[in-house]
C-alpha cells in the first residue's frame, strides 16, 4: 500500500530529532530520502521543504537513491544546478564505473562557510577569498546497492565574491578525485580511512600560494590554494594524487626530518599515477595518456634503479630525511612492479590491519609486511626483470622464502645462448646453475636449488655465450615439495 503524503512526512520528521543530537551520517541519510519521497507526493509542502533544508545544512547525503537526488536537484532546488553523470575509466581490464557530480548555483550548507583551520575566526576577519559560499559533491555509483555514495565534496567561493569563475575547475577536480578513488579503492584496496564518513572534503580558494595541502590542525580536510595559478594538467594530476594519497594509505611515517613528516603523499603519486597510467584516459584534467605512461615508466625504472643499488634493509631504512623516503618509496614500486597490485593490496591490507588506523609505521614495518606476505605464497613470481646480453648481466634482489626450492623462468632469443642464475650474499656467490636457451624456443627453464638459509639474496644472471640478446620473463621461485 502506497503511504500517505502525511505518513512519509512524518515518518522523516521523526527522525530529525536524533539527527541533530549527533545520529550517524546514515539516519541523516534516511530522513534526507523519506523527506524528498513526501516532497514528491506533495511537491508545495512548505513544512517538508523547510525540514529538509535544515538537514542539508549539513551537506548533501552521504548515501542516496537516484530518486532522491533527482528530487533534491528538481523539486527542492528548482534545477538550480543539474545532476551531470560521466564514465569513470579503470585501468584495464577493468569496466568504467558510473558517477555523477552537482553541476550549476549550488549554495554551501552554510553561508559562507568557514574552513576548519578559520572556523574560530570573526567573518569580518576572514578575507573575502576564503568565504566558501559554494559547494560541489561527486558521487560514485554502487551497483550492489543500486545507490550512490558520496566521495568527494568541494567548497569554494562564487564569482560575485572575488571575480574569478572556479566552478569549471572545481568540477574538474571532483571528477579527478573520484577516479583517483576508484583507482585506488579497486587497484590496492583503499579507503578514503582518514576522512569524516570516508569522503574526500576539498577547499578551492584563490588566495595563497600555488600549492596543495592537508593541514596539521583538520585532518580529513584537503586544500587547494591559488586555485587560478595556471598549472599544467600533469601537475593538477600530481597533487590529486599526493593528497589523496595522505587520505588513503596507511600511516607511514616517521620522517622527522623531511618536508613532510609521512611519505603516504609521494608513495600515493607512485602508486596511483602508476596504475593510472593504464586506463583508456584521465578525468578533469585531459593529461595525455602517453604523457602520463611516459612518467609513470621513468619514475617505476628509477625506483627499480634506486632499490637495486640500496638493497633490502638498508641503512637507509631508518632514515628519517628525503633520502630515507624515497627509499621507501622505491621499495614499494619494487613490490608492485615485481608481484603487480594484488600484491601490493594484500600487502597494504596486513600493514593497517598491524597498525591501526592511528600508529605511524616505519620503512621497516614494510620490509617485515612484505617478508610475511612472501613466506605465505606458495610461489613468488618476479614480473620485471628485463634483456640481459653478454657483458651486462641483470641482477635483482629477490627474497627466497625457503631453502629448498624449484626455479623456474622463460628466457627467449633470437640465436642459441648459455648462461649461468647465481644467488649471492654480499660477494659471496652461494649458488651457481648453467643453463641453455635454444634459439626460438619458449620451453621454460626449470632449476632445483638449495641454500643454508631464506632471505633476501642477490639473483645474478649472466649471459656467458651468445650472439644476440636473452630477454628474461617472468621468474618463479617455489618451495621444492618433498616426494
């Protein structure tokens, strides 16, 4: 039976009050969606329409039917702005996901709104470039639920106030900022775990210099300043990306001395950018795919250069400058370019599950994560390894979980070739196999190995005879079952 205009009113208005004693999000969330229902059923109710304003006065609902946004944007809001849905490209082979973002006149929840670092301050003394009286919110769609969540909102200051139009841009960094969530929630499992009911809250302002930030004092809360300063494409992507990264990632930090004191923003540009790299195209900011393909291949090369050189454990894990950073760093895209995302997921997952969502964890807490994951693999593969030639042997770090094991890899070339896999300790070399590449073929290379102990080791492979080029794909390391 269809309720009565009166009923479903009621029914919203009941919830109200626990609301505003400080209910959870979703209670607000369900009156928000019982109150447009009456609106639809009585579409000149003036008590519906006031009690709905004052729930959104604390912004648009988290969590929300179709219906309920379109009755929002029509029947409340008299289309003062309009609901704009957009593909949101994954990396392949991913399918693109549905999102939308309010488009047009939309008044912040408050007017003006003041930012948590100035929510103290007089309005009198507050310059006119920081008086948000503009909002913004980006949704992704959620099939299972057939809902959309929220998972960006922006705040910013109309153009009456300081004769400069940022709503184009604001629009543009909702739509970045929800595929950079998409990436990182489906690519390394992330959640938006250090923002009020998971959901990135942006300031765009004009005033300030040309940067990005997340405050000290308003955790959860990301800043854009100078928002008029031009910037390239790539650059926008880059901060999208570092800020979210602060968000996002587990808490590694530690790095007293360095800029800044977490390394959750450059690891968030490294890993995100990386994988982003992959999708069809990047939103908000129309940066070229091969542009982005070509930074994300020399940061990953330079990473690998940079662990190979340093090695596992280094003294520069308990670095706590820039250079103890980038080695974390490095280490990280060593995992993923080595094992791919799953990998670096499950390894992100084991790190917030030891630290929680409030501790800071060390480089060293990812060596000892990474160590764990890899003794509970039935095999580690290496994806990256490269062309080794007569002269110029690949060498790699790897970590051998056991001291029995089966080696397996599929070298190819153009012309027959003989060579040698070692694994070293320092300069000694514990562990020397020949082994044969017939020119053409793609039959793989199976050795059985022993050493005294597991870890991490030096893999050397030198190409000893041969005309032409050996390119080495994927290796295998397996523990060697007994008979």
């Amino acid at each position: 039976m269809r309720p009565s205009r009166l009923g479903v009113w009621v029914a919203g208005l009941l919830l109200i009050q626990p609301i505003h004693a400080g209910a959870p999000a979703r209670d607000r969330d369900r009156a928000i969606g019982m109150l447009t229902q009456a609106l639809q059923l009585s579409p000149g109710n003036e008590d519906v329409r006031r009690d709905l304003r004052q729930l959104l006065r604390d912004g648009f609902p988290v969590v929300a039917a179709s219906e309920t946004l379109d009755t929002l944007q029509k029947g409340l809001y008299e289309n003062a702005w309009q609901r704009k849905e957009f593909e949101v490209p994954a990396p392949a082979p991913a399918l693109p996901a549905r999102a939308c973002l309010t488009s047009g006149l939309l008044f912040s929840p408050v007017v003006p709104m003041r930012d948590p670092v100035r929510a103290r301050l007089p309005l009198d003394q507050l310059e006119v470039g920081l008086r948000f009286n503009r909002a913004c919110y980006a949704y992704l769609f959620d099939p299972t639920s057939a809902t959309w969540r929220l998972r960006v909102r922006l705040f910013y200051v109309s153009e009456s106030l300081i004769d400069v139009e940022l709503r184009p841009l604001v629009e543009q960094l909702a739509q970045a900022f929800v595929q950079m969530v998409l990436v990182g929630r489906d690519e390394f499992g992330l959640r938006t775990r250090f923002a009020a009911d998971e959901v990135v809250t942006v300031w765009v302002s004009h005033s300030g210099p040309a940067r990005a930030e997340q405050h000290a004092t308003a955790p959860g809360h990301l800043f854009f300043y100078s928002a008029t300063t031009s910037r390239a494409p790539l650059e926008w992507l880059r901060e999208v990306a570092h800020e979210y990264g602060h968000l996002a990632l587990p808490s590694l930090g530690g790095f007293v001395k360095a800029e800044e004191p977490y390394a959750t923003g450059h690891l968030g540009e490294a890993l995100l950018l990386t994988r982003l790299a992959l999708a069809p195209q990047t939103l908000g900011f129309s940066v070229p795919m091969a542009e982005l393909k070509l930074l994300a291949d020399r940061r990953r090369q330079a990473a690998m250069e940079a662990f190979r050189l340093a090695g596992p454990r280094a003294p520069l894990t308990d670095d706590t400058g820039e250079a103890g950073m980038s080695y974390l760093t490095a280490f990280a895209m060593h995992v993923l370019a080595q094992h791919g995302p799953l990998a670096m997921k499950e390894l992100l997952a084991t790190l917030s599950t030891a630290i929680g969502d409030t501790p800071v964890a060390r480089t060293s807490d990812l060596f000892t994560a990474y160590e764990k994951w890899a003794r509970a693999q039935e095999a580690i593969t290496l994806n990256e390894l490269a062309t080794v030639a007569e002269g110029a042997p690949l060498m790699r770090w790897v970590f051998v979980p056991t001291t029995k094991f089966t080696l397996t890899l599929n070298p190819a070339s153009e012309a027959n070739a003989a060579g040698t896999i070692s694994f070293l300790s320092g300069t000694t070399r514990l562990s020397t196999d020949g082994f044969v590449v017939n020119a053409g073929a793609e039959t793989p290379l199976v050795i059985h190995g022993m050493l005294a102990r597991s870890g991490w080791f030096q893999l050397l492979i030198t190409i000893n005879a041969g005309p032409k080029p050996v390119r080495v794909n994927g290796l295998r390391i397996a523990a060697t079952r007994p008979p």
